[in-house]
C-alpha cells in the first residue's frame, strides 16, 4: 500500500469518526497491496476492480469491527492535561522539590548562605 493510499485510508476513517488499531492498518495494507488510486479517487485492485475509500472502510469495519474504535469514545487527553505550558511548569515544579537539610549541611556554609539554609530549614519543619 503506497504512502498516499494509506493516508486517503486513515483520513476517510477519521472522517467516519473511526479510529482504526493496527490490526486493521495491517489488513488494510495487505488488502490493498498492488493497488492504486484512480483520477476519480477510487481504490483500483487490480483484477477485482474500483471501490471508493468510504465503501473500502465500511467493509473492513464489516469484517473486523474490533479493529475500530471511536474517535468519540476517546478520553481527551490534551485537553484535560491542560496546555503544554502549563504541564512542563508542573514538571518543573515536581523536580524542585528540595531535600531536607541536615545540621552536618549547615555546617559546611556560613554568612549569606548559611543564614538562607537556616529558612528552609525552619519552613520545612514548619518552625
């Protein structure tokens, strides 16, 4: 199945609402091995004859309605996760999670910046 034969076939899908699984790529491509598009925008099997793409995924839902599911009944996940900002600024904000501070780090500075480990200190044990 050449790249635009596959395409047309995932965007009619699509345009059905239809959500095809691998398996049904998989037969898709060995059902339309050898074939070609048309001018018409028909499917052209060789020896078999011209099918369009919309009657092409009718019949492979007819023979394996377990290989689509629909777009419909799908959880959106983009939308619900929030923008893409948004989610790395919680990733962020995830991976900044300070580790507790011992007396033996405290120990080690002095002035400025021991002075700053001190107020963490304090806020994490909530004194």
């Amino acid at each position: 199945m050449s790249d635009h034969l596959g395409s047309l076939i995932l965007t009619e899908a699509r345009r059905q609402n239809l959500r095809p699984n691998a398996d049904a790529v998989r037969q898709a491509a060995i059902d339309l091995a050898g074939a070609s598009l048309t001018p018409q925008n028909l499917i052209h099997l060789p020896g078999k004859g011209s099918i369009s793409p919309a009657d092409y995924i009718r019949s492979l839902r007819d023979q394996m309605p377990e290989g689509f599911g629909s777009i419909d009944n799908e959880a959106p996940t983009a939308k619900a996760a929030g923008t893409l900002t948004e989610r790395y600024r919680a990733e962020i904000a995830a991976s900044r999670k300070q580790g507790h501070i011992t007396d033996a780090d405290l120990n080690r500075y002095s002035g400025l910046t021991r002075k700053y480990m001190e107020e963490r200190q304090r806020a994490a044990h909530g004194k």
